[in-house]
C-alpha cells in the first residue's frame, strides 16, 4: 500500500510542479530553499531549545565562537581573537573591528553582556549551562528571591562577565570548562542588540515580548539578516550585508519553509521548489531508503528518541500520578519491545536504546547496563506498585506532536503496554506549538520527545535532567544526581569525570524519568547540484558554505 501510496505521490508532484513553475514569474525564487523540521516557535536566541529554530539561528546569529560547516568544531566568530589564561579560568574576547549587526550599527562587548545577563534574570531552557561563569548561579538566584520580595537587586559586578571596553569582553569561570568554547557558538551564548529590542520590553516585568524577533524589527549579527515572515508558510533571509565575512557567503537569499506534515515536505522537494529536505525520516525516508534513491543521505545521529514521563505526585487533572512510583516507570520501559519500532515504523537503520546517551559518540565513555525487553520483571514490578495485571491503572495518555512518525510509535507502545501488562493507555495528538506548552509546563503524563546533543561532551545529554534545568520537563530530581554532576563539573581527571557521568546515567535508568526508544540516524534528502551543506551528527548546518549549481552555474 505505501508503494502504491508513492507512485501516486509522484504522479501528485509533477502537478505540484507544474503549479510551482507556473507560479515562479509571481515569486523569485532563493538562491537555496530547504524544508525545514517544523513550525518555528521563536527566534529568541534566550528561548530557542527545538532543532528547527536553533537550525534557523544560525543563520541569523554568530557567537564570539562560530562552527566549522564540516566538523562542527569551534573556531573564531565575531571575535577575531581570543586569549585563554594558563589556569583555563579566564578568557578575554577581542570583537573583530568589522563585526557589525544587520542595521550597521557596531557590535560591541556590551551587546554580549546584556545577552547573557538577560539570561541569567529571566531564564530560559538553557541558563544552567552559565552556571559555570563564575557566580553566575548565585546571580540568577539573587535576583529570583528579590524580584520575590521586592527587595534590592544583586550587583552584576559579581558575575564574571565584564565589558573591559566596547571591543572586550573577560569572562570569568567557577573551574576550567574544555568546551566552553563550544558553549559560546551556541544559540544562549549569542548577543543581542538592546537598543531595538526597548520597545518591547515590559517596563513593570522588564520582559521583552515576541515582537523584537519579527520582521522588520529583528536586528542579528550573522551571514544573514530576517526579511520576511509568513507564519505557517516560509521565512525569507538575505545576506546581511553588514556581516565581516560576507564576501564568502556563498548564497544571497534563502526560503525557509514550512508546511503541515511529511507528505506536503516530500511533494515539495520532489517536484524541485525545494533543494533540501531537512528532516526525511518515517514512512516515506523508509521506502526511499528501500528504493536506493540516490537523493537520500543517511547519516549517524547525535540524539536519543524517548518518552518523558511526568513524576509529579498528581496528574494535571488533580488524581493521583501511579508514574510518581519509578516502579510503575521502569514496568512501562521493560515492557516495551525496541526492535519493533526501528524494524517496522522508522527502518533507517537505527538503534534501539536502552541507555540515554548514544554509544560510541563520546570517546572512552561507556553508559552502564539500561533497560531493555523483560516482561516478567515488568509484571512483577507493576503488581509490587499495586496495579497486577494493570488492574486499577487509571487511565492516561501518550502526548505528542502530530507531525512525521510520532503517531506510529505511539500507537505500536500502546499495543505493548496493553498485550504485557494490561494497561490502556490513550493517544493525545496535537498541534506542535500546543504541544511544547504541555511538554513545558507538564501538562502531560506521557509525551514524546528527543535530545540531540547540543556540543562535544557527555555533559550535553545528563545536564538537562538535572533537577535546575528547564530542559527537565518531568518534575524528576535527585539530589545525588545533581551532586555527582557538580562533582563531574569540577573533576579536572577526565577517567574519573567519565566514571561519574556514568553514575548520573544509572540513576537515570534506574529511576526511568525518560524511557529511550532508539538513538537517532539523520536522514537528508538533497541533490548532487548543492554544494557546501553537510551532514554532521549534530544535525546543525552553517549556511555560509551552500550554494546550489543551476544551469552549470551557481545562483
């Protein structure tokens, strides 16, 4: 049937292009247009956590560090040059004298300092990672508690931020962090240009509202600047022609769009009003791959697909939560069969995960012992907690996002946890911006998610469930969890820091929070006329190299 389903998908795109190129008079196409995962939800750089608008970020924006397209290793951005003290406590950023935002204006060591301070007193899913700038935590909670009590606002000057003047920037750390350079190419690292973002401030709260991130208001710093916004359907970006390096940004413009599932994404590449389609996997990525489409370039991930669990005591509907009970959790994990859903739903050659962290990703770590297939343990553990045979579960839901596969793996888990352990769970799809509000808030009691690893360091896949982190949407936390990370933070023996990772990790799986699914493989689909976009773990491109050959000659 889906191979009947694609000839009629390909007889449908030939349509779609014949209505694109009729169409293409009325609107000038980019120089390179992609697809991208979904829905933008924002372009704040202080609340960007989903892929595709940290995909879209880069673009915009440039740290002091910036990416390597093909390594994705940190290398020098908007600072040309950067001192690193000998005890690797202290780094100095000289800003480039060319390095301007997109409406000319100079970027300076303040534009950082304001950035990250924004961080620190109005957080967002990533404030824990300046935890290691040196009192940067007691900042952050200096400044909650009087914000609390309308008592006095701790001093900045605390914080080991400081713009020695309009071209420095010193930055001072609690301990040596290696990838701290990682950390500042990345998406809460970046600055932002305070002057027309005022407007949008609310002067009682002193938050900024969504509206500094819309055309023509948004001001970024990267190789391209915001154009135009149709929601729902396309973002336009040009090259920001104040950028240092403009010279070597290949394209001028790029169409990024945006449509409602997988189908809509493959007839609009494949009819060729799209040179790259970001995010191929699922049903129609699988059939390719079993075709041997030539267009479709499969590639190691970096990420983990899961289910999140909500551990609050209470459900959202007041009644009591049996997933409170790590029990009923890791009853829920043993009970599932992994190699169900990588053989029959997503057939990309991933791997089934029984650990959180990807094997083989970060050398000379090795997670313990997760949990994989044992449906008699699962059965006892249930019963233990009080539910035999899943007598007096009440009922619940698996929450997720409507979009690619998602409905396909909750429906296969469902038949699992029914046919193991007699439990009946019910299916809960929604719209994505819905979606990541229930996910946020934990207004869930199951819901789908992933984690790509965001840089180059183990740390990257078990912050985020520390108890402190908003990337932590379980209401899980575990104050040995939290001190082993403090202690894996400031170990400088870097066996002995692996070693206490892999503690953090075990308590994770013992305690089952999250239940892995598999661990993710990138699936591209792209043509042999783009040149300069490549396939890197991490799933993150830097835009500056693409440019697409056309008739023999680039556009």
């Amino acid at each position: 049937m889906l191979r009947l389903a694609l000839v009629l998908v390909l007889l449908l795109s030939l349509l779609a292009a014949a209505f694109h190129w009729s169409s293409s008079t009325r609107h000038q196409r980019a120089d390179f247009t992609f697809i991208n995962r979904g829905e933008i939800g924002t372009l704040d750089p202080n609340r960007m956590s989903w892929v595709q608008d940290i995909r879209v970020g880069y673009a915009l924006w440039e740290g002091l560090y910036t990416l390597e397209p093909q390594t994705l290793k940190p290398i020098p951005g908007s600072a040309d040059r950067i001192d690193i003290s000998p005890d690797k406590k202290t780094y100095t950023f000289h800003i480039r004298e060319n390095a301007r935002w997109s409406n000319g204006d100079p970027l300076t060591s303040h534009d950082f300092v304001f950035a990250w301070r924004r961080m620190l007193e109005q957080p967002g899913d990533y404030t824990y990672l300046f935890h290691a700038i040196r009192g940067a935590r007691s900042y952050q909670e200096a400044f909650a508690q009087s914000r609390k009590t309308g008592g006095v606002s701790p001093d900045i000057a605390s914080v080991g931020i400081v713009a020695v003047d309009a071209k420095t920037l010193r930055v001072e750390l609690e301990h040596p962090v290696a990838y701290f350079p990682d950390l500042c190419a990345f998406t809460p690292f970046w600055p932002l240009h305070q002057k027309s973002m005022e407007k949008f401030r609310d002067e009682a709260t002193g938050a900024y509202s969504k509206g500094f991130t819309l055309p023509p208001h948004l001001v970024t710093n990267g190789p391209y600047r915001l154009e135009s916004w149709t929601f729902r359907e396309k973002l336009r970006l040009v090259a920001n022609e104040h950028y240092w390096d403009r010279e070597n940004v290949r394209s001028k413009s790029i169409d990024v769009l945006i449509g409602p599932d997988a189908m809509w994404a493959f007839l609009k590449y494949d009819s060729g009003a799209a040179d790259w389609l970001s995010d191929a996997a699922g049903a129609i990525g699988a059939e390719l791959f079993t075709q041997g489409r030539s267009d479709l370039h499969i590639s190691p991930g970096f990420g983990t697909y899961l289910y999140k669990l909500n551990c609050s005591p209470t459900l959202p509907d007041g009644t009591k939560n049996p997933l409170a009970d790590a029990r009923v959790r890791r009853a829920l994990s043993l009970a599932i069969d992994r190699t169900g859903i990588v053989k029959t739903i997503t057939r990309l050659g991933e791997r089934t995960a029984s650990t959180f962290v990807p094997p083989g990703v970060f050398p000379g770590y090795q997670s313990p012992r997760g949990v994989e297939l044992n449906v008699e343990e699962a059965r006892r553990l249930l019963a233990e907690a009080g539910y035999p045979q899943g007598k007096g579960f009440p009922h619940i839901k698996i929450t997720y996002n409507s979009e690619f596969h998602h409905g396909d793996v909750a429906q296969y888990v469902r038949r699992q946890w029914l046919e193991t352990l007699g439990i009946d769970v019910g299916l809960e799809p929604l719209e994505i911006k819905v979606f990541r509000q229930k996910l946020h808030t934990t207004q869930y009691a199951i819901a789908r998610a992933s984690w790509t690893g965001d840089y180059n360091d183990v740390s990257t896949f078990l912050d985020c469930y520390r108890s402190d982190s908003d990337n932590n949407d379980t209401r899980w936390g575990n104050p040995t969890y939290d001190r082993l990370m403090d202690e894996a933070a400031m170990e400088p023996d870097q066996q002995r820091r692996l070693e206490l990772f892999r503690q953090c990790e075990q308590i994770l799986m013992d305690e089952q929070p999250i239940i892995p699914l598999y661990h993710d493989v990138l699936a591209y689909l792209f043509r042999d006329n783009v040149k300069g976009l490549y396939m890197h773990p991490r799933n993150m491109v830097m835009y500056k190299t693409i440019e697409v050959i056309r008739d023999g000659a680039a556009r």
